[in-house]
C-alpha cells in the first residue's frame, strides 16, 4: 500500500458540545471562530446523530463501528472489551501511527485500557480540569496545567515527533466542556458582564410529553448542584428568578470551557500549517453527543430529544472536500470508522454497521442513502438522572420514542417499572418538540409506516431485546 497518498487523520472530540453552542450551526449565545474555521474550509454536517446519547457508549460505536449491544457498552456502567476490533487497530495494521490524547472513559486494566495505540495518555475515568492526574502508556502521571491546553499541548509534542514518512491518526479527545464546568484563567470571565438568552423551550413543563420528560432529574431549577454553579444562590428571588439565576451560572462556565476547546482546535490547526501538512490531513471536530443548554429547562443529555440526539460534526479536508459546503443528509457515530478507513483506502470489514461518509463529503451522495435511523438509550432510570430506557427512530419530518418500561438487558439500570409510552414529533409543525401528537388520529397512517420502518431497523442492526 502507497502510504505517501494516504491522508492523515486528526480526529479532535470534546465532550457534552452541543451544536448549538458553536456559531457555525448558528449559536444564539457564543462565537466559535476557530471551529468555524474547519467548517468554512469543509463541510459542515447539519444531521449528524448519535445512536446513544451518552458518553461511554458513544466512544464505543466511534471505536468499533458497532451499535451497542454489539460492542457490550451500553451504559456507563459497562467497560469496553479492547480485544475488539477497532479503527485503531485496522488502520495500524495498514502503516498509520496512532495516538490517543485525552478523554477515554471505557474502563482501566489490561481488558479495558487502550490497545493498538502507538502512543496513549489519557484522563483516568472522567478526569480533572484543572492539575489532572493522567495515565501515560499505563503510568499514572500529575499533570501541572489546564485539561484542554494539555490535551493540545500534547497532541502537537506528538504529531512534531511522528515519523514523517508514514501516515497518522490522531485521537485529541478533550474532557471539556462536561460537567462540572470549570473554566481556565484566561476565560474565567468572559460573559461576566452579559446576560445569556434563554432558549424558547426554558419553561417548558413537560405536559406535551410522555411521563417520561417529567421525572428526569435534570433539570436547571432543581437538579443542579452547589458544585456546578459554585456558590448558594441570592435570597429572596422567585421560582422564576430562581431558575434564571441557575441557568447563567451553569450556561456561562459552560461556554467558558467551550471558549478554551475553541482557542485550542487554533493553536492545532496553525500547528498543522507550520508542520506543511494540512492539505493532507483530514480534521474532523465532533462530540460524544449533544447536549440540553437550558432546552426544556434541562441539562445532561440521554433523551432522543434534538438537543440531546445532534452532535457537531464538521470537517475539512482540502484535497476532496469543496470548502463551505453544508449537506443535510443523515450521518451517524457509527459511521465514522468506515469513513476513516474508506479514505485510507483500507478494506472495511463487513461486522460493522454503519457506512462511509466519503461520498457525502466529496458531493456523490448516493440514491440510496440513509434517510432515518434508529436509537436506543438503555440505562434505565439510573439514580443520578432518572430518564427512562427507550428506543425511537427519526425522519427527515418524523420521530418516534418509546419508553418501553423496563431495564431491558442492562445489569446497572434501576428495576422500576414504568408504565410503555410513545411520543410522535412531527418535527415539520413543532421542531422543539413540545407537542406530542402520538394519539392525533390525523397521525394514525404515518405511525404505522414509521413503526414499520422502526422495528425494520431495529432487526437490521440485529438490537434483539
């Protein structure tokens, strides 16, 4: 294989980013200028899902190209088995150097840590902000620094030492911006002076949904811990001002780590200029998953809800992808490794699920392209949040959720019970999804079509339980 025409690969993921907290998906309270960058040099994905909205299980289906209940990590209390295949492995096989620096979070040990890495340096569990212990090729090691300036710092100290003639693939996997939301110096008081919008859902209470939506535990009013906002709210404000003060405190330091991730993707893409290899370097900027902002009054993730369900994915590549260009077409995670390998011109294997995204990316988007898509988020009830296990599929125009009610398959989740609901979103009428039209009779042809299509998927994708 002609290594010298393979591309180089700098996969850089945070953690928790929603896309509607970066300015080139058209954020109504932060500017991302750096990350508009790869987007106004590329492509910019605007139906880009995640199968599980949840941090461990979406790391997983990255890895290997599997849904969960094929790679074993369906929640976060599942620990990944590293003998699987995975891009890493396939891609060292076939002459690339690998790293990964940063965020892991499937599990430690000779069964869980990670393998086929040329180089690893990663953040024990969910890792610190700030001075964070990390293991380096299986040493504990106290960092002196900020998580997201060391994940970079690192990242570019390995790229400059790579071996020039062979291609690479690196993992920059950020622990920011996941909760609890701890700013560096430099930003600690950006926005200090401004109020953040609210967003139109904020008030939401939950009485066009399924029972589902009301007892989850995230929400801004309520749920929030002194350590995520940092200090005892005033006295005397009302239920209103209340929830309003929580939310400037929690959204502020989530943009401020947001600030830093954005600073830091510059300092490697003018890393990558210096180094002359940027026209023969893939640069994809995702994350795990989405994320509420304060939508429906909540934050975390886990419901098939938009917020929760969108991940940012853009990226560029100068010698295939046309700059500034904006596709609509459906992308998953599990499709990322097949992409990776279908542009290293590496064979990819028939055990995985998903589908390259090349074509999309150089503007031949197949007829037959993937035009819904199937999720399922299995912790059912866990003690922290309390969202219930479901699995739905979306449409272009359509979702549908069902809480099936029980801890299906999953050995962490709480055996409580619920009652089976559906939710219909016609997402054409009601794009925040405040109105649940499952039992309109007007709706009655186009449920039968999507359950159709719901239960095809999911015996497609082989989610047996």
């Amino acid at each position: 294989m002609d290594t010298a025409k393979q591309p180089n690969v700098v996969f850089i993921m945070s953690d928790d980013h929603a896309a509607h907290a970066m300015s080139c998906y058209g954020s109504r309270i932060n500017t991302t200028p750096n990350l508009d960058r790869i987007a106004n040099e590329g492509m910019r994905f605007d139906n880009c899902f995640c199968t599980n909205s949840i941090c461990a299980p979406s790391r997983a289906t990255i890895l290997t190209g599997l849904y969960n209940h094929k790679n074993g990590v369906k929640t976060l209390g599942d620990t990944f088995d590293n003998k699987q295949n995975t891009i890493q492995k396939l891609l060292r096989e076939n002459g690339y150097q690998t790293a990964l620096i940063g965020k892991w979070h499937l599990g430690h040990g000779p069964n869980h840590d990670p393998i086929d890495f040329d180089y690893w340096h990663i953040f024990p569990g969910q890792g610190d902000y700030h001075d964070p212990m990390m293991i380096e090729m299986g040493e504990e090691k106290q960092m002196k620094g900020y998580a997201t300036d060391l994940v970079t710092d690192m990242s570019m100290k390995w790229i400059e030492e790579r071996d020039k003639d062979r291609p690479f693939m690196l993992m920059c996997h950020h622990k920011a911006p996941h909760r609890p939301w701890d700013p560096d110096e430099k930003h600690m008081h950006l926005y200090e002076d401004v109020d953040i919008p609210e967003p139109e859902t904020f008030h939401d209470d939950y009485s066009g949904k399924a029972s589902a939506a009301k007892e989850a535990k995230m929400r801004i009013d309520r749920d929030l811990l002194k350590r995520d906002v940092k200090e005892d709210p005033p006295v005397g404000l009302t239920d209103r001002e209340l929830k309003s003060w929580y939310y400037q405190r929690y959204i502020k330091d989530y943009l401020r780590c947001v600030a830093s991730i954005d600073d830091n993707v510059g300092r490697l893409l003018d890393f990558l200029d210096d180094e002359g290899i940027a026209d023969n370097t893939i640069v994809v900027y995702t994350s795990d998953q989405g994320f509420f902002l304060g939508d429906h009054g909540w934050y975390d993730k886990r419901f098939m809800y938009e917020e929760s369900l969108r991940m940012p994915f853009i990226v560029r590549y100068p010698n295939v992808i046309k700059p500034g260009t904006v596709t609509e077409d459906f992308a998953l995670n599990v499709d990322f490794p097949e992409t990776f390998l279908d542009f290293a011109g590496i064979e990819i294997p028939e055990i995985m699920q998903g589908r390259s995204l090349r074509p999309v990316m150089e503007g031949n988007t197949p007829e037959d392209w993937q035009d819904s898509m199937y999720y399922r988020y299995w912790e059912h009830l866990s003690k922290e949040h309390r969202v219930q296990a479901h699995y739905g599929i979306r449409t272009k125009d359509y979702k549908l959720i069902y809480y099936y009610g029980e801890a299906l398959g999953n050995k962490d989740a709480m055996d409580e019970p619920r009652t089976p609901e559906w939710e219909l979103f016609d997402l054409r009428k009601d794009p925040y999804e405040m109105n649940n039209v499952y039992h309109d009779p007007e709706y009655e042809d186009e449920i039968r079509l999507l359950k159709k299509e719901l239960y095809r998927l999911k015996e497609k994708v082989g989610d047996k339980e």
